[in-house]
C-alpha cells in the first residue's frame, strides 16, 4: 500500500491532529466539570481495569483504562472513562506487512448498580458518549509506510458483576459493545465490536453497605 497525497495531505494531517488534540482537551474538560460538580453529594470511586475489545477494521486490541466516578445514591452514578488499546502484527508469509493500530475512547454517562446481597455482588450497568481517536498503520516489507487517522463521536454500554470483597474494594467483570462515528480518512471502516473489561474498583472514603447484614 503507498501512501500519496504529498505536502498537502501531510498538512491536512497535521492540522486534523490538531484539530483533534484540542477537541479532546475541552471534551475532557466539560467531563470533569460535570463529575466534580457532582463530588460535594456523592461518593468517589476510581477503577483501574485490563480490557480487550474487538475493532473490526483495526482488529482485536488488547489495552487498559481508568474511571473516575461519583455515586448520586445507593443505585445510581455518574462516571468518566478513559481508555487506550492496541494491535501489532509482524509481517509474515500469509501477511506482507506490518500492522500497528490503536484506539483510544474518553467517554462519560450514567450507571445503574443493582445490589445481590445474597451473594454481596452488584450488577452493574453502565451507558456512555464521548470520543474516540483511532489510528492504522500499515508498513509494507516493499514499499512506503501508510498511516489513517480519524476521530469522532462514540457511543458504548456495558453491563457485568462486581464483587464486594470490602468496603472498598470491589473487583469486577463487564462486558458489552462499542462503536465510533468517523467523517474522515476511515468513514469507510468499521470500528465497533465487543468490550470486555476486569479490573478492580476502589471507593474513596464513606462507610459502603456492601450487604443486608453490614
């Protein structure tokens, strides 16, 4: 695959970059503006978590994230969700190139905690809308290095179980979909699939119920 275009595609590219570093920034921003305005009647939590998830044209990516977010009541919270993955491939007898994409998503919503005392778990459910920047790269063995860029709106959903080892600890499994919007040099590609994530949620300060009999 060649890459063309010369000086002003290069230029386009820079300036979509751009475009996007600064589009991320003031996302990111009104995000936090939200979840702290919430702070002063919520609880705080923090999530750390692995994640694999299926991108279609920019194939299965494996990666990880964090979440910040606020619980409004006993069921219900707001959160923000960062996340970055990739894919590499060497070039081999079946495949004449090299691959090398990612995919990075900042997104914010609502999440809904269903409590199963009987078993101190809670199902979790979560709906979110942000962005997402995704990159393909393609390096031929012969030939010059091809390199897309887009980004644009996402929309993602999870659902799964969290366990309540303590007050404030809670490991968890969620899975769900996810799918990026893109204008650009990949409107023509699929980025969408499924999205597996585990990892472990730690609430900041308060006293949890965690279960009927505590």
């Amino acid at each position: 695959m060649i890459k063309s275009g010369g000086v002003a595609e290069t230029s386009a590219a820079r300036s979509q970059i751009t475009r996007g570093n600064q589009l991320k920034r003031v996302l990111i921003g009104i995000s936090f503006i939200i979840l702290f305005s919430a702070a002063a009647m919520a609880d705080i939590y923090v999530e750390g978590y692995g994640a694999y998830i299926g991108t279609k044209s920019a194939e299965w990516q494996y990666g990880g994230g964090g979440t910040l977010g606020f619980g409004l009541d006993e069921n219900f919270g707001v959160l923000y969700r960062g996340m970055y993955t990739i894919y590499t491939a060497t070039a081999s007898s079946s495949n004449p190139q090299e691959e090398s994409h990612s995919h990075m998503m900042h997104m914010a919503g609502l999440e809904y905690l269903l409590p199963l005392d009987m078993i101190r778990c809670e199902w979790r459910s979560s709906i979110m809308m942000g962005f997402s920047m995704t990159t393909l790269s393609y390096a031929p063995t012969s030939g010059v290095e091809e390199e897309k860029m887009d980004m644009g709106p996402a929309l993602a959903f999870w659902t799964g179980i969290q366990f309540n080892a303590t007050q404030h600890l809670s490991p968890f499994v969620d899975i769900g979909f996810h799918t990026s919007f893109y204008t650009q040099s990949l409107e023509e590609k699929q980025i969408l699939g499924l999205h597996i994530m585990a990892g472990v949620r730690f609430y900041i300060g308060g006293n949890r119920r965690i279960a009927n009999n505590y």
